[in-house]
C-alpha cells in the first residue's frame, strides 16, 4: 500500500509548478487530476491575509452561504430551551437540547456547528476553554446566537459556513468536493472570496490578500494567480 502511495504522490508532484501562478480554470482541471483517494475529497481553500490577526482591530469571521454547499452535512447543535426544540429539530438540527451542555463538559465535541438562544449564553460561560480553541461558541455576529434559531440552523444546513483568520492571519476553508463541476467549485469560491474581502477590517493597511491557495485533502497546494481575478 504504502509503495502505492508514494508513487502516487510523485505523480501528484510531478504534475505541479511550484513555480507557477495557476488561473482558477487551470488550478480546478489540474487539482481534478492529483485526486487519487477511493473518497470524494474535499477541496480547501487556504488564504493569507496581511494583517496580525492577534490585535483586536484586525479581527477577520465571518459567514458566508455558498450557493452549492461544500458537500457534507453539517452537523448542528441547537442548545435552546423547550418551547423551541421541535423548530430546531424540524430545521434539521443534529442534536437538540441543553442535556448537551454536561456531555460537552465530559468531553463530546462531535460537532461542526453550535447554534444557541440568547437566554441559554449565560450558561455556556465554563465552556468557553472547550469551544472557543475549537471556534465553536455561539456568536451573534456570526448568527449562531439568535432568536430564530430554526432559520439559522436552514441556513447552515444549506451551504452556510463561518470563516475566521487563525493566529497567523491565515482563513481555512473547504469550497466543495472534487466531484463538484468546475462551475459549482468556480461560484463557490468566488462567492467565498468576496465575502472575505468584504471583511477587511478598516484598520487593515497594505496588501489585504497575500496569497490563495487550492489543495484537496491528500494533495500539496497550488497557488492561485490572484491578481487575475481579484478585485482591483
């Protein structure tokens, strides 16, 4: 198996410029053909931004719904009360009720997404070292603390995801699968882009976007010719 690998993998390096800036059409037919894995694997987009996401000015999160989803199920915790279980569940909540809350606190985490009511945040404050490294706590700027909880959980269900710059000024992301058509991958990426640029923070001097790379969940990255697509 493992001779197998590796040979794939020089396949894969083979077929790389690290050198070269690759157009979008060029990066999606090109990361189409590095995709060996049995799995439809996931399409991340890694991009740097040239700010110190440490200071509090420089803050880039926010959300963004992509129009062809990323292809895989969210899985959503709806930590409300009990006049409003049955809307979360009927949104498609994975997992519904406060019960939650000890279970996080015994170690459960299998989660991508927590969704919450203004009058369960009280509650949450002893999680705040369990779910802020892991960028799961309800936030309202991110609309994953709201009254409607039904309407956001749809939402995340439909292709909403949250974006935030990591320590390093770096935003992760996945945009799709490698079974999407380039158009899907094209749109969605686009789409997500936009949103980030959106985000700029006013504090934010200099070049915004350093650089924007594309990877599937096995392969090296390749870097995008941002200039050629970038807003001006």
């Amino acid at each position: 198996m493992s001779k197998k690998l590796t040979k794939n993998r020089k396949i894969i390096l083979g077929k790389i410029d690290k050198n070269n800036k690759y157009s979008l059409e060029e990066a999606f037919t090109l990361i189409k053909k590095i995709s060996f894995s049995k799995f439809d694997e996931s399409i991340d987009i890694s991009i740097r931004l040239g700010l110190d996401s440490r200071l509090s000015n420089q803050i880039v999160r926010g959300t963004v719904l992509l129009p062809h989803g990323i292809g895989k199920n969210i899985c959503v915790l709806a930590l409300v009360t009990k006049d409003k279980e049955l809307e979360s569940k009927e949104a498609g909540a994975d997992y519904v009720g406060l019960e939650y809350i000890e279970k996080i606190k015994s170690g459960w985490i299998d989660i991508d997404v927590i969704v919450a009511i203004p009058s369960v945040m009280n509650q949450l404050g002893t999680l705040g070292k369990i779910l802020g490294p892991r960028g799961l706590m309800p936030n309202p700027k991110l609309d994953t603390v709201s009254t409607n909880p039904g309407k956001s959980i749809k939402e995340i269900k439909s292709g909403k995801i949250i974006f935030k710059a990591d320590r390093y000024g770096i935003i992760h992301s996945s945009i799709g699968r490698v079974s999407f058509s380039t158009k899907y991958l094209l749109n969605n990426l686009k789409i997500f882009i936009n949103e980030v640029i959106r985000s700029k923070p006013s504090s934010s001097k200099g070049f915004y976007i350093k650089k924007i790379y594309l990877s599937t969940t096995m392969s090296p990255s390749i870097l995008l010719d941002s200039k050629s697509f970038l807003k001006k």
